[in-house]
C-alpha cells in the first residue's frame, strides 16, 4: 500500500519546504513576499527607503523617485514600458505561488479531509505554467533591448546609494559586472532555480503515488509541464540574447527600422552563410514574425504569415514564395540547407498560430508543416492593377485563392472569390464616382481578373444592367436600364459585343413614346428595324448609322399604308405611295416645311375596290427582316454553352445567374458588399440532384409533371431559361409594343422558345445519362420534334407568355370581334324558340320538353333554356389557356349537343354538318364568349399539328363558320316580325 503521508511530505518540501522546517531559497520568503519574493530570507528588514520587500522590478520601475522619461526618448518611454509588464507579471506570479502555498497548508493542516487533488500546482498546472510563462516573455523582452542596463544606467545615482543593500539581495550570486547584469541575474536565476526544484520534486512524488491513483495522472502532468517549462525557458534566453546581440552589429538606422522588444532572432547568415537569390542580399535575418534581407542601407521585411516553402532539387536549396518576392536560399552544404530550411519553416508555423512553440521551436501541438491554405492581410507595392491595394482573406501558394476583399486608397473595394492571385468566381466591386458618396456597384461573376458571366451593376447615374460580360465588358444578352425619374428614361433589352449594342435588340424611348425593335451596330440602330410610336404607327425599313435610310412601308393606326422615304421623325418625304382604308391611293413626291404641312404631286386613284379588312389589319411587321431561330441567340447560347460543358457547377451561377432572395437584399448588397445568393458548393449537390430527378421522370405523363414543375422553379436552369425569355417577351411586345403589326412575330417566338426548351431538356437528359456511364438517346427526327414540342412543351410555356399574346390577338381582331359582339347583342334580344327558328333548326331537334313553363309562360318567352349543358361547357373555353384543352371543351360542347338531340329524339342520333351547324351557332350565341375570334385565331395557330384533318380541326372549322355567321346581318326586320306575330307555337 502506498505511503501517502510520505507523498504528501515529499510534495510539501518540493513546494514549500519552510512549511515542514527552516530552510534557505527558494520557498522561504513566499509567505511574505507580494511582488516576486525572489530574495532570500533576512531577519534584518532592508531599510524602507529603499523599498526592496518588493522586488527589484518593483525598485526598477515605481519605488525609486526618478523623473519620468523625456517625451522625445521613446526608448526611454518603451523601456519603463516594459519594466512595468515586468512588475505586472511578476505580481502575477507572486500571487499565483501565494494560491499554491496556500493549498499547501490546508492540504498540510488537514490531511485527512483534503485530497492531494486539491493542490493547485496539481489541479490547475494548466494555469500555473501560463503565468510563468507570461513571466519569461516579460523578462525576455527587457534583456532583448537591455531595458535593465538602460534603466540602471539612468539611475546610476540612485543604484550607486543603494549598493549595499543591492548586493544583499544579490548574496550568494555572482555580483562582477555592471548593475543591469546584476538585476538580469536577480530576476532570473531564482525561478531558474525553483522550476528545477519543481521538475525533480514532482518527479519524486509520482514515484511515491500509485498506478492506479486517481491523482497520479495529475502529478505526472505538473511534472512535464515544469520539464518542458526548463528546455522552454532556456530556448526563450537563449533567443533574447543573440537578438540583444544582434543589435549592436548593425547600424543605428537598421536598428531604428528593426528592433521590437517582442521581436526574436532565429537564425543569422553570418552564422549559417546563405546566398539569396535573384536579391543577393548581404545578409539574411529570420525573426519569429519576419524575414529580413539586407542590402546596404535597403531592409526587405517579408512576414512569415504570407511566406511558402518549397525545397529545392538539390540538397543545398530552398525556395521562399512571397505574395510579391520569389527568392531561393542556396547554402554551402546540406547541413546549412536544412539547418535554414527547418528554422523557417517553424518560425512560419509559429507565426501562423500567433504563439511560441511550447516547450522549444518545432515542438508545438500543431503539425510541423504550415498549411498551404491560409487567411491574413498585406498590401500590394508593385505596379499593376493591385498597386496599393490592401488584400485580406484566404490565401494559397503566396496567391490570394478563395474567399477575401481588396480595398484601394481611392475607396475603391472588391469583395469575393479569387484564384490563384486573380479575381475569380462571384464578386461585388464599388467603384467611386467622382460625385460625393456615389459609387458604381458591381456584383457580377469574374473570370481571370475581369468580369465575365451574368452580373447585376448598379450605377451611379441611376442606371442598372442585368446581363452577361466577358472581359470586363458587356457582351452576350443584357438588359440596361435608366431610372424612370431620368432626364430621358429608356430601356434596352438585347445583345451587346465588347460594351456596345449589337445584334438584335429592342429599346424603348419613353421621353420620345418610340420603341425600336430591330438591328445594332457600334451602339447604334444599324439594319433592319421596327419602329413604333406610342400613336400606333409603326415602320418598318432600314437603319444605318442611327439614321433611316432607303425605302420603308408606314403603317397608321387606321390601316393607312404609307410606301417610300422618311425623314428621322417619320415624316413622308421624297417619293412615295399612299393606300388608304377605304383603298384609294395617291402616288407621287411628298415634302413638307415649316408651317406648311404636309405637299404632295402625284396621281390620286379614286376607282380602286376597297381592300378586305381582314387582310389590311393583318399586314404584320418583322417577319421576313428578323429569323426568329436567331433573335434571342444571345439568351439561348450562354444555357447551351452550359450544357455543353457538362452542367460544372462553379459555372452554374456565372451563366445562369446567381439568385437574389429578395429586393430588399439586393439593394443593401451595395452598403453591405453581400448578397444573399445560392452558393457554389450548394449549385453542384443541386444540379447533381436535377439531373438524377430528370432521369426518374421519363415517362410521358411524369415527364410532364416534371417540366411542369422545372419550369416553374427559378433555380433550375429550365425555369431560368423561361424567366429570361418572358423578360424579353415582355420587353418587345407591351406598353408601346403591344401593336396588332408585330403579333405575327411574336407569335413565331413564343413557338421558339418552346423549341429551344425541349432542346434544352434533350441537352440535360444526354448530361444526365452520361453521368450515369448510359448510352446516350438517338438524335429525334424533325416530325418526333415538332409533336413534343406542340403537344409536350406549348402548352406548358403558353401561360407564360399569354397575356402579352392574346393582347395582340385582341388588337389584331378587334373589328371582327366588334362585329360579332354585335351580332350577339342583337341574338340574345330572342327567346329560345324564335331564335331556334331564325336559324333554321328543324323543329323535331328542338328540345322543348326540357323547358318547364308555368302558367305565364309561353315557349315563345323562353330564353337562355334549350342546350344550357352544352353552352355552359362551352363557356369553359376561357378558363384555359392551352389550345390543347380549349379543343378539348368544344369537343364536349359537341358531344353535350349532340346527347341533348338524342334524348329529344330518344335514340343515338348523330348529327350531319347541316344540321349541326344551327345548332352550334346557337349555342355559341347563347355562351357570349368575348373576343372569340381572337381565342380561334389563337388557337389555330398554336394547334398541334398532329390534329391537322382531324376531328379538332373540323370542330375548329364549324366554330370558325359560327363565328363569321353571327358577323352577318340577320335581317332583323325579319326576326322582328317573327317575333311580334301572334300564331301560337
């Protein structure tokens, strides 16, 4: 059994031995002592001037009444500095060593109810080390710069009267030399002394306590604490006198330049010799925080914390990789290489952490080699683009790599991603502007240093541009924007080629009530182009150099045509034909002057046949002059680009866009430098997981729910591909735009950009499959094309651009429609039965037993009774806006006319066109579904093809035939009298 009485006594003489008996240095003087208590015990009190009970230190820098230090001395000023950390710390160690003491003697007084665990050398040895630590670097720091030589020296009277008592602290230590070494040795040699006590003391108890002694653990802690503490101590003097050393070889001004109290001298080429190339630097000084090279009066300081390093290929060369320098060391053996190569490398390591290895240089918790990959801060020299520029963030290989912000003086800031030394990746720059507190706000994608990808730039003139660069310059599709409180507000919606407007691209003139839709070149309107006024008329011809040139066709908002030449304000001028609505023509030369209107000589023709309305107002604009598979070249390209490139998700963003939360985000990402945005990383696990979902729903009908639902998600590159083109859709075709003339060419768009979608799926299902190591899916003939794309994919993409679509629909069938809805007017003045009549429907078809009539009523007053099923689904009709279904209900409302026919009849009847044609257009009276011929048209022309001939085409035909019935004149002088006879029915 293990004898604890003994442990505890051997403890107790390794910590305090004057607690057992009498005994000399080191412990004695601990129960009196508040400062350092580092002198031995003397029955005899030193006199009180002297003030001595405290320590030395305390002597050095409050109890001995010297005048402070000349402000112009800041050296004087650092080295009281200094002396007080001293005061500080040693205070600290005092009171910790009191704390020891003290659980000592409780320990000591009542063994029995006090564990060896409650000894704070042993429970808190953590702490303990850390204030002797703090000691040391208190101490080192005022040797390194000889603060006690220089505070002895400048207290040289007071040292010289208080001698006597000065060598009684001293006793027993070597007293020859000057008082600052004498000072230095007093406030080093007795904790050198009592930390080696501790180390051969502790070592010895844990000898004394057993293996399986909870306490045991504890002891042999303490115990290679104080172990390491000693090598720790040693290695920490050693360091602040070669660096004390070193400043008395170099000159003054060097001095000034390098010396810090913190600062420590590694290693020195004059000892180890090293050629330093391609700087042939003189000398070579490594520094726990720096590397400094000589040369003559030049000093360049590189900080460890921004400092790689690479061995050479052969034995006797390293290199050193600075975020501005490369430099390699070259020694004269392999001893000197790696003896420089190891050295740097720690101090590098040490530097990193922000404390001194423990217990010596490459001996810390971390790994010996320092991270490729880390954060810290410097500022550019060099000439470039980056000359004086602060860079903080992540770095890699001396190269800013990853996240960090650059700020120039001039305010100018950038913050974001960067790769290998370049901005790279998303990114948010602020510009300043030469007005007070404005700034041009970049947030964009950047590729090798300038902007390339899909950016957001707010500018200070109040503008915004939405769109792709390349090089730093807008190029690809953009959207640039003024503010609508500006001067001249306008928007253009477009392609752009190294910062210019080019291709196909549509501006809108508020200030002057003028859209352009057409061709660009150097920024100016430059081909074939439509303009149109907010007063409906719209021309159509060419463009150069901003200016309208050669012949062009004028279309007023009466139908009058206008061919021949303008002026830049659309006014006739040169020689021209006129054709009126009413088809008269006037041909000739037109001019026109200052307050004389409009001349014209010509020939007017008078006997021409008035055209046919219907193909005056469908004179449509555009169609010939602009392909519709290369208007939007600049949206469709940069989605196929990503496609191609196999959907890498560090390019997610850049071509598609990165997403803003809200608006509110947005705006404060300029004040801020964030955006609330999706991230990278985050892109990469999300397209992985698009592509997985797109290969599960394959299927016809799941694969409809899916584009149903890809197409209706922002973030997935389908959805952002559709919300590019109903912003470009809504760009040419409302406001100003919304003209009859262009509804032909957005029409043809609107079946485009369903093409280009399907294309799109194709591209990410081939992505997909490839990823997945499956062969990928036979190229589709044309027709297989055209029934997805009609039948799959139309009547998904319709609802997004069909507000806009059906406006041009109304405006183009406008007067059809107004004749129809007169004629529906005039229809529904009718009861069932005498309308039945008028139409010719023969009286065995009229389902007049499903009329209930009470004793007022006559079948004659009856009115909206007969066929309600089938004019109730007809008025379906509006509530979709897929051609598809549309079809659908008036195939119903057939099938629902045709069942009420039967059970008049009482057995299956099926109806001839003769007979089915009245009744339809009865029904179509009866549902007075607005703007009917503009929902026919429509759905002509957004028809899958496949039921070209079909019975949806023959339904299609019949209501087209009602339609263009109920525009004629029903004589109603006839219906009325009809009407007003009185034989019965």
């Amino acid at each position: 059994m293990v004898n604890m009485k003994a442990a505890w006594r051997a403890y107790v003489l390794a910590v305090c031995p004057q607690a057992l008996s009498p005994a000399p240095w080191p412990c004695a003087a601990l129960r009196r002592q508040p400062c350092c208590g580092w002198r031995r015990s003397s029955r005899k009190p030193l006199p009180a001037s002297t003030a001595l009970s405290s320590s030395p230190c305390s002597q050095l820098c409050a109890c001995a009444p010297a005048p402070a230090p000349d402000p112009s001395d800041s050296w004087g000023r650092e080295c009281l500095r200094l002396l007080q950390q001293l005061q500080n710390s040693s205070q600290q160690l005092c009171k910790v060593t009191e704390e020891s003491l003290q659980s000592l003697r409780e320990r000591l007084h009542h063994p029995d109810s006090t564990g060896l665990e409650s000894l704070l050398l042993l429970h808190s040895a953590d702490r303990v080390l850390q204030v002797h630590m703090e000691y040391i670097d208190s101490y080192t720091s005022c040797v390194a710069v000889q603060a006690f030589q220089k505070a002895a020296k400048r207290r040289s009277e007071y040292w010289r009267s208080q001698w006597k008592e000065l060598r009684q602290l001293l006793s027993g230590m070597s007293s020859e030399g000057s008082v600052g070494t004498a000072l230095g040795q007093a406030l080093r040699q007795p904790l050198t002394h009592h930390v080696q006590q501790y180390v051969l003391l502790l070592l010895r108890l844990g000898d004394t306590v057993g293996e399986r002694d909870p306490t045991r653990e504890l002891v042999v802690h303490a115990a290679t604490l104080f172990g390491n503490l000693q090598s720790f101590m040693r290695q920490a003097l050693d360091q602040a006198l070669a660096t004390q050393a070193l400043w008395h070889t170099l000159s003054s001004r060097l001095r000034d330049v390098l010396c810090t109290p913190a600062r420590r001298l590694l290693q020195d080429s004059q000892d180890s010799p090293v050629t330093v190339t391609p700087l042939r630097a003189e000398r070579a000084l490594l520094f726990d925080d720096a590397l400094v090279l000589l040369q003559g009066n030049n000093v360049h300081t590189f900080d460890l914390k921004l400092m790689w390093v690479e061995p050479g290929q052969d034995g006797c060369t390293f290199h050193l990789l600075t975020p501005e320098e490369a430099f390699s060391f070259c020694s004269k053996d392999p001893e000197g290489q790696v003896a420089w190569q190891w050295k740097v490398t720690q101090a590098v390591c040490q530097a990193l952490r922000g404390k001194k290895d423990f217990p010596v240089l490459g001996a810390g918790p971390e790994p010996s080699e320092p991270p490729t990959c880390r954060c810290g801060a410097y500022t550019f020299y060099a000439e470039g683009r980056f000359c004086q520029a602060t860079y903080e963030g992540e770095w890699y290989w001396g190269r800013p790599h990853g996240k960090g912000t650059l700020k120039w003086p001039d305010g100018q800031n950038h913050v974001g991603d960067f790769c290998q030394g370049l901005e790279h990746g998303f990114g948010i720059r602020l510009v300043p502007q030469a007005s007070e507190d404005k700034f041009d706000c970049y947030k964009c994608h950047w590729r090798e240093g300038s902007m390339c990808g899909y950016g957001i730039c707010e500018y200070s003139t109040n503008e915004v541009y939405k769109g792709y660069f390349q090089e730093g310059l807008r190029h690809g599709f953009g959207v640039l924007e003024s503010a609508p409180q500006a001067p001249q507000p306008c928007k253009y919606t477009g392609h752009w080629e190294r910062g210019q407007r080019s291709g196909y691209g549509i501006e809108e003139d508020s200030d002057r009530g003028e859209r352009y839709i057409g061709m660009w070149q150097a920024d100016q309107r430059h081909g074939p182009g439509v303009m149109v006024t907010q007063a409906g008329v719209c021309y159509q011809g060419t463009f150069q150099a901003d200016k309208i040139v050669g012949p062009g066709i004028l279309l007023s908002d009466d139908d009058s045509l206008y061919e021949g030449t303008f002026t830049r304000g659309l006014t006739l001028l040169g020689k021209g034909k006129v054709t009126f609505p009413n088809g008269i023509t006037l041909e000739g030369s037109f001019s026109t002057g200052a307050g004389r209107g409009l001349h014209t000589q010509g020939v007017l023709d008078t006997a021409a046949l008035p055209p046919d309305p219907s193909s005056t107002c469908k004179r449509q604009l555009g169609l010939g002059a602009f392909p519709v598979e290369s208007r939007w070249q600049g949206v469709y390209g940069p989605f196929g680009d990503f496609i191609r490139a196999g959907c890498p998700g560090d390019l997610r963003e850049a071509l598609l866009g990165f997403h803003v939360q809200s608006s509110r985000e947005l705006r404060k990402s300029q004040e801020y430098l964030c955006c609330e945005r999706t991230h990278p990383e985050d892109c990469v696990g999300r397209m992985e997981d698009i592509l997985e979902e797109l290969l599960q729903h394959r299927e016809p009908e799941a694969l409809q729910q899916y584009l149903r639902k890809a197409l209706s998600n922002s973030l997935h590159p389908l959805g952002k591909l559709l919300q590019t083109l109903m912003l470009t859709f809504q760009a040419t075709y409302t406001g100003i735009g919304a003209n009859k003339h262009l509804q032909g060419l957005a029409q043809e768009e609107v079946k485009q950009h369903a093409r280009e979608l399907w294309a799109a799926y194709r591209g990410l299902l081939q992505v997909a499959l490839e990823r997945k190591g499956q062969a990928p899916e036979e190229e589709e003939d044309a027709e297989t094309r055209d029934l997805q794309v009609h039948g799959l994919v139309l009547p998904l993409v319709l609802p997004s651009f069909y507000s806009e679509l059906f406006t041009l629909y109304l405006l183009l069938h406008e007067r059809e429609d107004s004749l129809y809805s007169q004629g529906i007017a005039n229809l529904s003045l009718f009861p069932d039965t005498k309308l039945l009549e008028f139409l010719d429907v023969q009286k065995h078809l009229w389902p007049l037993k499903d009329l209930t009539l009470t004793t007022n009523q006559r079948y004659s007053l009856v009115r909206d009774k007969c066929f309600l099923s089938a004019t109730e689904c007809l008025q379906k009709m509006i509530t979709t806006v897929d051609p598809r279904e549309k079809l659908e209900v008036l195939e119903r409302t057939y099938g629902e006319i045709e069942a009420t026919v039967s059970r008049v009849l009482g057995q299956e009847h099926k109806l001839p066109m003769d007979d089915l044609l009245p009744l339809l257009i009865y029904v179509v009276s009866r549902a007075r579904i607005q703007h009917l011929g503009a929902e026919i048209h429509l759905i002509r022309d957004m028809m899958d093809p496949m039921h070209t001939g079909g019975l949806y085409d023959f339904l299609l035909t019949a209501l087209e035939s009602c339609y263009e019935h109920i525009q004629k004149d029903m004589k109603l002088h006839r219906l009325y009298g009809c009407w007003n006879s009185k034989e019965p029915w």
